[in-house]
C-alpha cells in the first residue's frame, strides 16, 4: 500500500471564497504513483468546507446567497460571547461538510464530466490549511 | 490490497426519485473478495446524492418535501442564465452530500440494523453514472 | 494492509446531545498501529450523526438551535404514521452527515488545530452504535 499526504494552505482576499483545487489534487495524484485507491481532501479548519460541484460562476454565486440564507451571519450567536464573529461560517462548514473522498481508477481522478473539487473558505484572510492523502497501490 | 471498481447508470422516469441500492453494493462487495475494508459510493453528477437512511416510504416523502423547502425550485437562479433549469439539483446534491463510505468487515457491509443506502436523483430523465469503488483486503 | 473495527454504544440521557470522541478515535488509531492510512467514523442509527468542529460550548448550543430551525421537530411527518415520533431527527441526520472520515500520519489523527470529532445524537435514550474503522500500514 502507497500514501501520499500534501497540505495546501489558503489565504484568501475576501471571507468568502470559492477556489476550484481539481488540478493541484490531479497533481498530487500522479506524484502519489497510485493506480488504483483513494484521495481524501479534507479541510483542517472548522469554517471551511470542500464540495465537488460545477464549475459555473452562476451557480457559485447561487450557492453562496443560499448558504448565507440558509446559515447567516447573525451578531447573536452564542459562539459570539468568545470574542469570535464566526459563528455563520462554523454553521456553513457544516451544512456542506469538511470533505470527500475522490475514486482514482488507472492512475487517474475517477470523477464525472462535470466534478470539479472546490475549497470553500468561509472566514478568510488569514492561512488555512487542507490536507490532501492519497491512498492505495 | 484489492480494489474492484463498477459504475451503475440509472436513467429515472421522474425528475427526483429515490432508489435503494444497498443489495448492488452488497454484490459488488462480494464479488471484489475484501473482507476488510471500506466501499465508496459516490455520484459522479452534480445533481445527485447518496445518503444512508431507513426504506421507508413515508419518510423518504418528507425528505422530499423537506429538500424541496431549503432548496427549492427557483426560475431566477443566475445559474439558469447558461439555458439550464436544474439550479436546485445542484443545492439538493450539496445538502444531502453526493457520497458515503461504508465499512466492510468479515467480507459483509457492516451497517446497522436500519442502513439502506439511497441513490437519490435529483435531475432525472437522463443517465447518470455513481462509481461504487471497494478497497481493502 | 491492516485494518482494525472498534464499535462504541451511547445511551444519552438526553434525546438530543453531542459528545466529543476525538480521544476514543485517538485510542483506536494508536491500537491499530496504523502509521499511514484513514479512519472512518460511522454511525451505525439513521438518527445520528457525526461531525468535525469546534469544541466550544455556546457554538454546540448555536448548532443545535440551528439544526431545530432548519429540521424542526413536527407532529405531521409523514413517517410518523409508523407510530415513530422522531421523523425530525431522520432529517438531522441528513443535514449534517453521518460520518466523516480522518486521515492517520506518522501514526497520529492528522487534524487542525480545533479539530475536534463529535458523536450527534438526535435521537437518544437507548443504545446507538457508532462504527470506528481504521485501515492503513
């Protein structure tokens, strides 16, 4: 059995940010040697999240206004009394959970036409990390 | 280490419809040979969800409901200025998450007693693959 | 390969409560001697969940006030007709996803710094079964 492990660390421009990673996970792994197994990616933060979906700026767009109406930032969280600000962004994270786990078949990411993997980053401006860990033979 | 990988294409007659598919995974389990090990089963469409849940009509008719109330069909989606109609199936895959991962132990799906897996189509009328991907030993 | 189960029982004395079990999954990985691979977290009931976040009491209360917003309790689910009453935390479950799976390096949980893993009950008062399953070298 092979493993692989990579951290990518993000420091986004605005709170939120939606980054499409298909790429650097493709990279990691044909670096893996893997022909046959699994990656997982997974965020190693509480206010961030990882979805496989279209890469189409309208629907991001959309899924961002939904999952501000469906878990909005409010002053009145209890979380708030800690001196954070970040309550909506722990309930967001948890709405669209941390992390998948993507099928590699034949050396290659065994996704659909249209699966592109995205980091969501929910509190940005500061580094946050993700790990990526390949698995298999 | 075994992998054994197999796709199923379901082409529903409805536009949303729920499908039991945990005797599929059972027999693709058995034909892999792990013993140990987990099975991924995930979407390979954006507009589609696997969950595990109880077969039970009612319920599956309220989830219905229910996903249809946070994520409903909308006309003014920016995602419909592409000519698309199927906006909500991107936020109902979101909600519900387009995988799970199942364990395996002494060659049999080690679920509880009420586990059934659930394809659930959320743009039918169309094929649409899921990747079912068995690791372990 | 090396692959070891573990199963945990809760019994809530609340119908809803939410226990941190990120040292019994740290127990399991360091019993199994994994030093490279994953371990999945699974509840075994299709009224529970399992979660990665924050380990602050005020964002726990947040989570649930948030959850019974989004999936309230109601008489009139459908599935109540069975004579269950918990079609609500069918819908829980759902939302926040039954189970998340970890990766293990150099023989360690491989989380961020408030990672923490936690067991959601919805649906308490009796025994529910949780399913820890690690696989690696």
């Amino acid at each position: 059995m092979k493993a692989h492990t990579e951290y990518i660390t993000f420091n986004t421009r605005r709170k939120r940010e939606y980054i499409n990673i298909t790429g650097r996970i493709a990279g990691e792994v044909a670096k893996s040697g893997v022909r046959e197994g699994m990656v997982l990616v997974s965020a190693m933060h509480i206010t961030a999240g990882v979805w496989v979906n279209d890469a189409e700026d309208g629907l991001i767009e959309d899924i961002d206004e939904w999952l501000e109406h469906l878990a909005p930032y409010r002053d009145d969280y209890r979380h708030h009394r800690t001196g954070e600000t970040n309550g909506d962004a722990h309930l967001k994270s948890l709405l669209v959970h941390h992390q998948v786990i993507l099928p590699i078949t034949a050396g290659e990411l065994d996704l659909g036409p249209w699966q592109q993997v995205y980091y969501a980053e929910f509190d940005g401006r500061r580094p946050k990390r993700l790990v990526i860990k390949v698995m298999g033979e």
